[in-house]
C-alpha cells in the first residue's frame, strides 16, 4: 500500500500564485484549441480537405489502373499532431505510399469503358424520367 504524508508541505503563497496562473494558461490555450476546431468554418474546412485528399487518392489510383497497373498500397501509416494540438476523434490523419504494377489488359480497359457508358445512360435515363 502507499504510505500518505500526514501533512502536505508548506509553500508560499507566491508559488501557490504561480502555479495556479500557469495551470490557468494552460486550460485557456486547450479551451481555445478546442473552440477553434470546432468553429464550423474549420470543421467544413477540414471536411473538404478529406474530401479533396479522397478524391485525389481515387483520381491517382484510377490514373494508375488505366495507364500503368492496378494500384497497390505499400504502407499506411497515422501521423502524429504536433504536440500540444487539440485532436477529435476520427480526425487522424493517414498517410498511405502506393506504387502500380503491371498492365491492364484492353479487355478489362473496353469492359470498364462499357460499364461507364451503362451507368451514364441510366443515371440520364433515370433523371429524364423524374422530370419527365
């Protein structure tokens, strides 16, 4: 078991001042990160970005497929915040290294080509008919 201490330390009352100031910064400086991540400019702001950096990822790996190979991912891997940031959950950032490998035959490029072109003539097909 521990032993406690029957009586805590005497200390100043400057130290005491000190410490409470400075633990007062510090819950105001994590207060402020916290308002400024969840001010709904930074949150749409954030939300875009993963947007963009998913579309991007999608735009690389179809550029793969269709000129070099299918992509493989390598590694992925999350990146730390800098120390003393504000964090959320489900805001982890995944960094992921992918390289492409062999080539598609044109059979599977005339087939995807053909799958493209079905869905398109349904979607139009379906929207005339809605407005229709």
């Amino acid at each position: 078991m521990e032993e406690r201490e029957s009586a805590p330390l005497p200390r100043d009352a400057a130290g005491v001042q000190a410490e409470i100031e400075r633990r007062q910064r510090r819950l105001s400086e994590a207060l402020d990160g916290i308002v400024d991540r969840t001010k709904p400019a930074n949150v749409a702001r954030r939300s875009w970005d993963r947007v963009r950096g998913t579309g991007a990822n999608l735009a690389d790996e179809a550029r793969a497929l269709v000129i070099g190979g299918k992509a493989v991912r390598l590694d992925s891997h999350v990146v730390e915040p800098p120390e003393g940031s504000v964090r959320l959950r489900g805001d982890d950032e995944v960094v992921s290294t992918y390289t492409s490998r062999g080539r598609i035959a044109p059979e599977v490029l005339i087939l995807g080509a053909g799958v493209g072109v079905v869905v398109a003539v349904g979607v139009a097909a379906m929207l005339r008919r809605r407005r229709g």
